[in-house]
C-alpha cells in the first residue's frame, strides 16, 4: 500500500486536519479555531455524542461494552495474567474517552512532570505544565495557585457523600493517612473525596466544555463517522489525510499541519497504516516504509487494578438502589428533576494515594474506592449489599506494545501491555492490597462490614494474593506512551510533539506521555492538548 499523496485539486483544504476528535482532539480544534485566522478539519470516527447515557455521570457503566461509542478493544493474552485477554474500552465518539470515562479529575503527581523534563524533554516540568492545568480549569472551589477559574473544563466537588466513602476516609486516616482534600494541590498523599469533570450534575466531557462552544465556528468543520485510514504524504512531508465515511473514502489537504489525537492505540495504529513504525512490521502488511520508526507502538503502559469487595451490613449501597425497583424509580426521578443522587457519582468517590515502602519518595498506589459493587465492571451488581476498593500501582514498570495485524484500518491492532511483567510490580499490588486490606479492617468501617467477600479469608499469604492479582487483575483504562516524547532512538516525538523525521505531522494524546503519571490520564491529556495548541499557533506565526 502506498502512502504517497493521491489529493486531487477538488479534494477541500483546511491549514490543519485534527485526526480524532477525543480528550485532545476537541481541546484542539477549540484553540486553533478561535482566532478565525485558521481553517481547522476534525475527523472523528464514531458518531455524536447524543447516546443519552454518555451526559449521565453513572452511564459510564451503560457505555462500558457499547460498541456504538466504544472500540471494545481486547490485549492479547497476557502471559503474568494466566494468559487472560484484558478488556480494553476506548471512546468511540465525540469527546472520546472523556465521553465515556471514570469523570476523575486527577492531574498526578508533580514530580512526575519533573521526571518527564529529566528525562530530556525540556519544557515539560511540573513548572511548565501548571499554567495550562491551570487555563483549562473552571475550578468550583476558585482559583488558587494550583487552579484556575473560567477555563472551559468543569472541575467541581463530589456531589454525593454517602456514609460508606466518609467512612472510608475516616478508616485511612485511623490507619495513619492524612486527609487530603486536593490532590491536584501541594501534594498528592493521603485520603479524600475526588473531584470530577462534571457541571450541574452532568458529564463535561471535552465536547461539551470545548468542541460545543466552537462548533458554530466557520472556520471549524467537524466530520463524524469519517475513520482516518492514512496520512498522505508527499516525501516526507504529510499533506493530507485519506478517511472512510460510510461508503465513501475521501481524502483532504493539510496546508499546514495534520495532528494525530487519536489515542494511545490508534494513534500509532494510524502512524503504522500510513508507512510510519517498525519497517520488517510495515513491509510485511504490503505497507511502503515513509519512515522506519521503531518507536511507533513501543513503550506502551498501563495502570492495572485490582478490587477487593466487602459485604455491606446496612443496605445503604448502590447494589441496593438498583436492585430494588422502587428505589431505583426514585433515583432515576430525582436525577431527571434536581440532578442529585446515585448517578451523579463517578468511577470512584473517595480515594486514597499512599506509599507501599517508606523508602519511596511519593505514593505508589491509588485506591478508588466505590459504593457499590460487581464481579466485573460493567457488568450487573451484586444482589447483595457492597462496596469495593481497588489498588492501582502508579509507576509501573511493564511495557508491551501496539501493532497492526493488517493493512485494513478497521481490523483492530494487536495490544500487549504485559502487566505485571517485572518484580517490582508484582511486589507493589501485593503491597498495596495488604494496606488497603488494613484500611477495610479499620475501626470506623467495623458497622458497614459484614465481611470480606472478595478474594476473601482464603486469600492471606503473599503468594495467595499474588495469584489473585493474576486471576483478577484488570486495567484502570490508562494506555499511554505509544508515541513517546524523547531524544532517544525510540521516541516518536520532540518536545514540540513534531514526529521526529517527518515534517507537518504531530501527534497530541496520552500517547506521547514519556511516562505514566501517577493518577488518572484524562486531565493531563486535557493540558498537552492545551500546551500543544499554544506551540502550533507560535510556530504558525
């Protein structure tokens, strides 16, 4: 298959095409539109983001297996995982993953941003980074120094705090954690309640809080169902992009600069399609080689979880709403009426971030904890009373990869992420559920528990809990790092988000992270969005 530039003159033409249009791509297509100098084009590959349940904060679990709006994707069967096959769900329409994410707002850690800029990537540090946290916020407590007020995300408090998450908090801080009510300020460790990106008791998804306010643009055109198939090149400058929508395939022109936002699978998958990755991997598929690029679909990482549920003594949970019709009539109409109550609540409520080791120098570990639960997310609740608390490791050190397994765009890539390949990773999730287990066991918990029901009393020993990890263990829904940012061999990208080699093409998305930061991805990507808008307008003057 040939990469090489097919644009006719009645092909359109735009100064940028936004392949993407997720947690980044919606950033994007708002700031490089709102001059009116600029004539911006926004693929995105899913439909509009009207699915009702997608503005619910609680319909994220009616989208979890939703293939309208969701890739579905599948890893290969992961070895350290008694070669499970890991659910992978990625969003499929406007807003992407924002549409049909957990909602937290967790930005990670400042020293991981420091580490980015350690590791080359100059003008990445948590000093530089902070300012476009900060623009892109409508914090609801105010602007501080760490928040800002008046951006276009919505950052507002926990509207439901049942019994069961004030008490967890309580339980951590018996434990010995200090309570943290901002872990997007000073530091990150400790307990609290999360925030979320939601506004009224909806979802601000990135199309609301950024594509919706610039949709009436004219200088903004927005194609939905239209799947990126390559990026056309003309040597190694990328001109154009070629797209599927429906039966058609149609192609445009990129005067200055085509922008990959597709994420963390997709993204390189594109970059693959379009003669951009490993050569001996393109030229098996019949791809011509742009640019032998290794890097493209290596380093891929992910967060891992791993739950443990509790019998509830009182029936104050989620579980007993939802299986009680009367209860659950109740919820339903007091959301449509005052949007409060049950599904309002986020993929998590209260948290925790704490350290496995006191040799480490931040948290390794974050607890989300949720007042309900399940044997799988996504799937029906217990019929019993439950809550659950799960451990997710932050830095881990596995890596795997991304690769196509066709020329065809709409087969899906071969995913391998390797959880739990290294001895520090198997260590911590032990680690991390033996102290969530003496959070669970803490005195102001001891009126909510019946007792453990998963994995529970038969699971104690290092190598019991270890095995479950193996048979339980499942992603936190955080892939990143395909197309890493770097000066090394394998980076895919500059510190400008420029792929290295190629001239007119970036890739802006959780896949040019350097590294994992230690929390939830959404609000990072949200800032490279923003920081990145502001380097392709600089270098457009």
């Amino acid at each position: 298959m040939n990469a090489t530039s097919s644009l006719t003159p009645s092909d359109p033409e735009f100064d940028y095409i936004i392949v993407g249009a997720g947690s980044a791509g919606c950033v994007l297509a708002n700031r490089l539109s709102a001059n009116g100098k600029h004539s911006v084009l926004l693929l995105e590959a899913g439909p509009k983001d009207s699915n009702i349940w997608i503005h619910v904060p609680l319909g994220y679990g009616k989208l979890f297996k939703e293939k309208t709006v969701n890739w579905m994707y599948q890893t290969e069967p992961e070895p350290e995982l008694k070669g499970r096959q890991v659910f992978q769900p990625r969003g499929k329409t406007l807003g992407g993953s924002s549409s049909i994410n957990g909602l937290l707002y967790v930005r990670g850690q400042h020293e991981d941003y420091d580490r980015w800029r350690q590791l080359g990537n100059t003008g990445w540090g948590y000093d530089d980074v902070l300012p476009y946290f900060k623009k892109a916020e409508n914090q609801s407590r105010g602007a501080d120094q760490y928040h800002g007020s008046g951006g276009p995300l919505p950052v507002s408090n926990m509207v439901v705090t049942d019994p069961l998450s004030k008490a967890f908090i309580d339980a951590a801080v018996e434990t010995g954690l200090p309570y943290n009510p901002d872990f997007n300020g000073a530091t990150q460790e400790g307990v609290g309640l999360f925030q979320t990106t939601t506004r009224n008791g909806r979802r601000a998804s990135t199309s609301v809080a950024y594509l919706g306010p610039a949709k009436a643009r004219g200088n903004l055109k927005v194609e939905t169902s239209a799947l990126g198939q390559r990026v056309l090149f003309e040597g190694r400058r990328a001109v154009g992009v070629e797209y599927r929508q429906g039966a058609q395939i149609r192609r445009a022109r990129a005067r200055r600069e085509i922008v990959l936002s597709s994420g963390a699978y997709n993204s390189p998958q594109l970059l693959q399609l379009s003669g951009v990755g490993p050569g001996d991997l393109l030229r098996k598929h019949g791809i011509d080689v742009v640019l032998d690029a290794p890097g493209v679909g290596h380093d891929l990482q992910d967060h891992m979880q791993v739950r443990i549920v509790m019998r509830c003594s009182q029936k104050i949970t989620l579980n007993d709403t939802v299986n009680h019709p009367l209860r659950r009539t109740m919820a339903g109409a007091r959301y449509a009426l005052f949007r409060k109550g049950w599904l309002t609540i986020a993929a998590g409520t209260a948290g925790a971030f704490f350290k496995t080791s006191p040799r480490l120098a931040s948290p390794d570990i974050q607890v989300h904890f949720l007042p309900f639960s399940t044997d799988k997310m996504g799937e029906k609740l217990h019929d019993f009373s439950g809550f659950t608390a799960s451990v997710c490791q932050l830095r881990p050190e596995s890596r795997g990869s991304l690769r196509i397994r066709s020329a065809d765009p709409t087969v899906p890539p071969e995913i391998r992420i390797n959880y739990m390949s290294t001895e520090t990773d198997r260590t911590t999730n032990v680690e991390g559920l033996k102290i969530l287990r003496k959070i669970l066991n803490a005195p102001a918990l001891k009126p909510f528990v019946i007792n453990e029901y998963d994995p529970g009393t038969k699971v104690s020993t290092d190598a019991e809990l270890l095995d479950y990890c193996r048979e339980r263990g499942s992603t936190i829904y955080h892939p990143t790092s395909t197309c890493r940012m770097g000066n090394d061999a394998l980076a895919v990208v500059d510190q400008r988000l420029k792929v290295r080699g190629l001239e007119g093409l970036r890739v802006v998305d959780g896949s040019v992270m350097p590294d994992l930061v230690s929390g939830n991805t959404n609000a990072p990507i949200i800032m490279i969005a923003e920081k990145a808008s502001d380097m392709i307008l600089e270098d457009a003057r």
